[in-house]
C-alpha cells in the first residue's frame, strides 16, 4: 500500500540521520528561490525591502562567482556583505547625489567583484 517511504509522526526524527558526505551538508539544489519569494516567506514581522530582497540576489551571485573562481567563501555571511553595500551605497548617493546604488558581480583578475553603479531614477 505504501510507496516505500519511511513514515514518522510530526515532530518526530528519522530513525537514520541523513548521509553526510565528508562533513558537509551537501543538498540538492534544483532551483534557486528567488530572493522575493524568501523575503515573502519570512512574514510580516521580519519584511525585507526591496533593496535587501536585491542585494540576496547579489550576495548569492557574489557566492557562486567566488566558488567559480576557487575563492574561500568561509565567514562571508549576508549580515557583512550587507553591511559592506550599505557602506558603499551610503557613500556614492552622498558623492553623485543618485537616489539608489545598483550592485553587480563581474570576474576581475581571477577574483570576485563588485561594481557600484549609481542610479539617478
């Protein structure tokens, strides 16, 4: 009658943890959630801006372009690199009188970039 699934009540473990390879969490990924959808699913007490919900696409970019170019992504957390755009957003609407600042990945040199581009909308 079953399809071979191991059933468990709510709340409880499964009997086996799940395989952990080398002693990282390796899930399968078939598609990225786009950063509005995670914005939306964190509820109304923890909205994220637009701006936020842009800059975790950027930060994952960021993370991915790393990986390609064999860069160490340990401690890179999105707290910092939040903290990092802030700055440097802060700094270029004070310098171009621009009301928004636009974040892109590029390669520079073997390495991952960021490039500030101000947005004069």
């Amino acid at each position: 009658m079953g399809i071979g699934l191991d059933a468990h009540p709510v709340g409880a473990s499964p009997a086996r943890p799940p395989l952990d390879v080398d002693g990282e969490d390796e899930s399968t990924v078939i598609a990225r959630a786009p950063s509005e959808i995670l914005a939306a699913a964190t509820g109304p007490s923890k909205a994220v801006s637009a701006e936020t919900a842009e800059w975790m696409g950027v930060y994952d970019e960021f993370l991915r372009v790393k990986k390609q170019c064999d860069e160490p992504t340990e401690g890179l957390s999105f707290e910092k690199f939040q903290n990092t755009l802030r700055k440097n957003r802060d700094a270029l609407v004070q310098r171009h009188n621009c009301k928004r600042v636009r974040f892109s990945v590029y390669v520079k040199d073997g390495r991952a970039s960021l490039k500030a581009t101000p947005v004069k909308e």
